[in-house]
C-alpha cells in the first residue's frame, strides 16, 4: 500500500458523519439494492417510506 493510500485511509478514520448524513447513505444504500432488483423503484418512493417509518418510530417515542 503507497503512503497516498495510507494517508488518505487515516484520514478517513477520522471523519465524524451527521445523522442527516447517515440518514442519506442509508437512503441511497436502499434506493441502490431495491431499485437493482425492481426497476421500478424511485428515490421518491424511499423517501416517502423512510418518512413514513420515521414518523412511525417518533410516534412510538412520544415526540
């Protein structure tokens, strides 16, 4: 592994996400694995589930 590499990996362990910003990978790893086996998918219909699903989980909670 070349220094570049090594450089950039420790710097990546370094990196402190958002919870928006998790919250958008998570929609994008389940647009990418839905939509690769149903075409059909949208990013729209992801996020109106994981809308759905959110306000579900904070109804739960009391919020």
């Amino acid at each position: 592994m070349g220094d570049d590499l090594k450089k950039l990996i420790e710097l990546a362990k370094s990196v402190k996400t958002t919870p928006e910003h998790r919250e958008e990978q998570r929609r994008s790893f389940a647009y990418g694995n839905t939509a690769f086996e149903n075409g059909m998918i949208t990013r729209e219909m992801i996020n109106e589930q994981a809308d759905k699903l959110a306000r579900a989980s904070d109804d739960r909670r009391g919020k």
